[in-house]
C-alpha cells in the first residue's frame, strides 16, 4: 500500500470529497479501495441492520416518555424497500389499535421509524428527548412517542389523525450516502390526514453527529413546530427565518435543496 | 382498444392493450411491480413477447398509447414523426424491425436515416425481445454526435463530465473537485455541477466560477449548473454566460408538470441560449436527464410501463437538439429497479433507446446504498457502455456523489475505460490535453507536479 495521494492532496482540505487520491497505472490505490469498499460497508450495514427498537423504548421511558409500538403494512425489511406504499400506511391491526386508544387532543405527536438506515435512528431518541423537555416547559400537549419499523414520511397523516394532533413529526433514517451512514431526517405537517402532499411537508435533513448535530437540530425543529403552531401551517410557506441571522448550515434544511433530492424524500 | 392473445400449448394468454403488451413484455423490474403492470410470471412475459415481436410497426402510429388529446409528448412524437424517415422500415413488425437493426448493411447512415421514422414506443418495443448482447452491438453501429466547445459521441471515443458537487456550493471546494478530474483527463462532456440551493444569485456565482476556469485555461469544453430551467432563464436574462442549459424531463405531459416543465418553457430556454452563441464548434445547448421510474413516482405514469416512458422522454430531448443526454440510471432507488442486474439492463435499453432515435446519450452509471447493488455492479455495465459506444459517463471525485448522496463512476473509472476499449477524449479535449502535459498519446496520464499551471 505504498502508492502516494496525488501532489495536489492539500487540497483535499477544501472539501470532502474523494480527491487526490493518487493512481496505480491510472486505477485507485489499494488503500482508497479499500477504505471506499469500508464505506460502502457501513452505509449497506445502516439499511439492513435490525431495528433495536427495545433499546429505544428504554432510553424514552427512562427519560419519562410514554410510548406506543405500531407497524406499517410493510413485514419485511425487503417489502418495505420495494414498496413504499406499504410503508405509508399502518397495517390494520395498527389501526384498531390506534383506533381504540381514543385519543384526546394534543399538539404535537412524534413518530420514529428506522427508514432507510437503522443506525440513524440511534439519533431520534436524543431529539425527541430534547425536544419534548424544551416543548413542555411551554405548554404543549404532547402523544406518547409512537414507534414504527419500517415506515415512511407519509405515515405521519395517519398515525396523526388517529392520536388527534394538530402536528405530526417523524422522525427517521434517510437513505445512507457514504460518508453518512446514520443521516437522520425529521418531517413534520400541520393538520396531518388524507389528501397531505409532500408540499404540506417541512423537513430537516442529515441530522447526524458530523452532520447537522442533534442538539442544533433540536433548535431548528423548536422554532419551525412554533411557527407551524402560531401560523397554522406547514410546507413550503413555512420558512425558517433564522437562517439569516444564525449560523444553520444550509445543507441540512431541506427547504434549501433542489428538486433532485425530492424523489427520494422517504 | 385492440386485444392482444398468445396460446402456448392450449394456454391462452390475453393482453388488454398495446400497453399491456409492452409492460408484461418488459424485463422484470421492481418499479413496473409496483405500478401494478408487470407480468406475474415468465411465461406471461414471454408471452407478451411472442405478441409483441409480431406487431406492425405502423400500429404504434395508429394507436398512440397515451392519447394525443390528453398529452403533449404524444403530440409531439406524433406531429414530428417523418412518413419519409419511415418508409424503410414502414412493412416491418418489431420481431422484423430487431433483425434489420442487426444486419450487417444496418450501419450508422442507415440507422441515422430512419432515427426520424421511428417513434419511442417502437424502440422501447424491439428493445423489450432484445437481448443484452443485441442492445449493445445495435447502440455500438448507431454514432450520434452534438457540438458546442468540442465534438462528442464520436466512435472511438469517450468523454466525461466532471461532476463537482459540494454539499454547501463552497467555490473553493467545487474548483478542488474540478481541478481534481481535469488532472484525470476528464470535463469534456462538461464541467456540470448540481447545486445544493437552486436559486439565481447561486446558479450565476457558479457558471462563473465554472466559466473562469474554463477561459483562464483556455479548455475546449463547457460549464452547467444543473438548476432548474427557470432558474437558468432568470440567469440569462439577469446577463450570465450560461453555455449549456440543464433540465430534468420524463415521458409524459404530467411527468413534466411535475418537474415545473412544459415543451413551451424548453424552447424558451433554448431560445435565450442559443442567442447567447457562446459555442464555438456548434450550437446544441441543451442538457438533459432522465430515469426510469420518474413517470411513476410523479404519479403520472398513465398505466405505462417505466422503460417504454423512458424512451418517450427521448423523443422530448431529441427535439431540442441536446448536446447531452443522460439517464441517472440508479438514482432513483430500488422500489424502481431493485438490483444490480436491473440497474444494468435499464442502462443498456436506456442508452440503446437514446441512440437509435438520435439522441447523443451518456449514461450516469450509478445506485444508491439501499439498492442490491454495489461498485462491481457498475464495472459491469460501465464496460457493457463503453462497448456499446456511449458518448459519455459521469466522473465524480472517488465515485462518491458527497451532495446528492449516491455512487457514480470516478474518474478513475473513466480512465479504466478509456485504457481497456482504447477510447479517446473529444478530439479537441484530447489535444488541450496533450499540449498541457496531462496525457500522452498512449492515452496514459502523466504525472502532474504540484507546479503545474492548473494547480496554482
């Protein structure tokens, strides 16, 4: 593993991208090789780990959060890859059940789901942790967390409507890139049910350590869920108007981000 | 509606439409599973098939299978298709239309004068009872070129974009990657980065960091900013040196919307490009991308199968006179095409499709993580590409699109395929390249020093 990055490697601190990685011939250095096939390793690893949704439920109870466990139409981690509307939806044992909770009113209800990278989800309960401690203390009424593998965005109407919250937040694994294998993404809708589009959606994304830390997310998703509240609405009319006097990274709302990106929002 | 059947030893096979026909003869796909209309076993497929290869070729002239009423891009296949293109091939059925693509006499100037005749559908068609082997040696005799700085898609040779993206649009990180495939031989496609915000002030920032780079080294080559159509439009008219003009577009009028697009607001783009005249060796200034799936998950797939719409949005580019076209193969995720071997069957019909109705297509060879699919995967079908002849291919640093979250071809990749099939950059790429010491005429790269000009 002898071979050099290319002379031009101290631009490498300009961004993170794969560059200078020098050549053998013209192909990659073994070592590059490698550490590319160690990534893609872990990023397979996010989206075919199992759920630990035990863990999870301890972590939330522990930090005196009650929660509920559902699940979506989707049985395998397979069908849910190839059919995301089963993912939309709960299965109907899941909806008696939500059914026969006979849910008073609240404000808000929270949803985590491992999606498309189990090893995200390790990053919900951190939020919904902070998030709910900072929302109490302002009057909110808040549903007992709601956990369902193998979920999508979408899920949220339902779930929503059936507990009788003015929002829906979900939280869930985006789809791991290489160098973010535990990406979170959080979506929340103001008056979820039937007929909610990804227009009505507001999200935040690569929420991860490395990324978009927890604790700054936390913070995002505390101003939007206050305007959402105090408006009345959600999606695309909903900004975060923050941007231009805290430092937010950019990249992480995405609001900010180009059509590409939509087609694979859940 | 004409009805369609096939009985293999006394079992009958029946087939509503001309659309079903085509989706139940479509190889197996997850995303045509999901919309409901593949077949639900082989043998239905093959079925379907036994149908298709005997249907005239002038029955997809006669029944649209998206009503002319309800749909521009019907429209547009219909009001542009040539009677004269067509008359060659006019008598021939699909199975009869794939072995005249085949005969040896079929060579590019036959194959380019009956582009015009042929109609997505017919393509997508023969494409459906082609084997791989077929769909690669028919792409391979098929040279489609476009000009704008430099010549692309001429046989012998391979050019790539460099893809730059940053997460944040950082200039400085954007001209790193840049820099980084220039010293790999590679931007001769173009040098085209996605913007993590698509606004105008962003878009204008980036062609110009783009353009200088370009004009301060003098390379014959071009910039983009993949952002929005609009957003390319509000540049130009706010004075940006827009060279090359990108949009995203699909097989039908609903796609489209969806995507904020229509035919109107594409020929206003060329338009305002053209009147820029910024090429120097030709005038296409169109870029486009496409995938199948896209139809389906804007939810206007009209009850077609997702590679039959695939090739209707060639005909969309084809008459704007793109100088690239490419379908982001892989991008669009596993409930669409599930693994590897689906991934590099859709990119040889896409590429095959693209050439043989005229369009100079390139091909993002690419997946994403929670695809059964992997970097060996897109050896395979880069290969299978380079054989069939296709005009150009992404280069992103290391393979790892650090924006858009998924894996494409490196630059490194491109130079494996160049070396392997012998294949060169653009002619005028090539000599840019030679004069500035960074490949030699045995197409190998030469080491550049970190005093080389285009490093300071």
């Amino acid at each position: 593993m002898s071979k050099p990055a290319d002379p031009w490697h101290d631009f490498k601190s300009l961004t993170a991208a794969r560059i200078a990685l020098g050549r053998a011939g013209g192909s990659l250095p073994t070592r590059e090789l490698l550490d590319f096939g160690l990534s893609q390793a872990r990023a397979r690893d996010a989206v075919l780990a199992p759920f630990d949704a035990h863990s999870l439920i301890e972590q939330l109870n522990s930090a005196g959060l009650d929660t509920i466990s559902l699940n979506s139409d989707a049985s395998s981690r397979e069908e849910y890859l190839r059919r995301p509307d089963l993912g939309r939806r709960l299965n109907s044992q899941s909806r008696d059940e939500l059914a026969s909770l006979n849910s008073p009113s609240r404000d808000l209800c929270l949803i985590i789901s491992d999606g498309l990278s189990s090893h995200a989800a390790v990053h919900a309960g951190e939020v919904v942790t902070a998030l709910t401690s900072l929302l109490k203390d302002e009057g909110w009424s808040i549903a007992p967390v709601v956990i369902i593998p193998f979920a999508r965005v979408a899920i949220q109407d339902e779930v929503g409507e059936g507990l009788k919250s003015a929002i829906s937040l979900i939280l869930l694994g985006e789809r791991p890139g290489l160098g973010s294998p535990d990406s979170l993404g959080a979506y929340f809708v103001y008056g979820p049910g039937p007929g909610r589009t990804d227009a009505d959606r507001n999200c935040i994304s690569n929420i991860r350590p490395s990324g978009l830390p927890p604790a700054a997310a936390v913070m995002a998703l505390h101003y939007l869920l206050n305007a959402a509240r105090h408006r009345r609405i959600s999606g695309i009319s909903l900004k975060d108007e923050r941007l231009l006097s805290d430092q937010v990274d950019l990249a992480s709302l995405d609001m900010q981000t180009p059509a590409a990106t939509d087609t694979f929002r859940d | 509606m004409t009805s369609y059947c096939h009985t293999f030893g006394g079992r009958t096979f029946v087939f509503e439409d001309m659309a079903t026909v085509l989706a139940k003869a479509s190889p197996r796909r997850s995303g045509d599973e999901l919309a409901g209309l593949a077949a639900t076993c082989d043998e239905e497929r093959m079925a379907a098939r036994f149908v298709l290869a005997d249907v005239p070729l002038q029955t997809f002239l006669n029944e649209p299978i998206i009503p002319y009423d309800s749909d521009e891009v019907t429209r547009l296949i219909c009001d542009t298709h040539s009677p004269a293109a067509f008359e060659p091939i006019r008598s021939l059925t699909v199975g009869e239309l794939r072995e005249w693509l085949l005969d040896y006499e079929t060579d590019t100037i036959r194959l380019t004068a009956v582009a015009q005749g042929l109609t997505p559908e017919m393509v997508a068609a023969v494409s459906k009872i082609m084997r791989n082997q077929d769909l690669i040696l028919v792409a391979s005799k098929c040279q489609v070129t476009s000009k704008f700085r430099n010549t692309l898609g001429l046989s012998g040779r391979l050019a790539v974009r460099i893809q730059p993206n940053h997460p944040t649009d950082d200039p400085a990180g954007i001209a790193a990657s840049i820099l980084d495939g220039l010293c790999y031989a590679c931007g001769d496609a173009v040098i085209g980065v996605n913007p993590a915000t698509d606004n105008v002030d962003n878009t204008i920032r980036l062609i110009q960091l783009i353009g200088d780079l370009i004009e301060r080294f003098a390379i014959p080559t071009q910039s983009c900013v993949l952002a929005h159509v609009t957003t390319s439009l509000r540049a130009m008219e706010r004075g940006a040196p827009v060279d090359l003009v990108f949009q995203s577009i699909a097989g039908t009028e609903g796609a489209n919307k969806s995507f904020g697009i229509d035919l109107k607001l594409l020929a206003e783009a060329q338009d305002a490009a053209l009147a820029l005249r910024r090429g120097t060796v030709g005038d296409n200034v169109m870029y486009f991308e496409t995938g199948q799936g896209s139809c389906l998950s804007a939810g206007a797939n009209c009850g077609v199968d997702q590679q039959t719409l695939e090739a209707r949005a060639y005909a969309v580019a084809r008459y704007f006179r793109p100088l690239l076209v490419n379908s982001v193969v892989g991008f669009i995720g596993p409930e669409y095409l599930y693994d590897g071997k689906q991934i590099i069957r859709a990119g040889l019909e896409d590429h095959f499709c693209a050439k043989v109705l005229g369009v100079p297509m390139g091909c993002d060879v690419c997946y994403t993580n929670h695809s059964e699919a992997d970097q060996d995967d897109m050896d395979t079908l880069l290969s299978l590409l380079g054989i069939a002849g296709c005009n150009f291919i992404m280069g992103v640093p290391g393979a790892d699109d650090i924006m858009l979250n998924y894996q494409s071809t490196s630059f490194h990749d491109s130079h494996y395929l160049r070396q392997t099939l012998g294949l060169r950059p653009a002619p005028e790429f090539e000599e840019w390249l030679l004069r500035n010491g960074i490949m030699d005429e045995q197409l190998r790269l030469k080491p550049v020093s970190r005093g080389h000009r285009l490093l300071q």
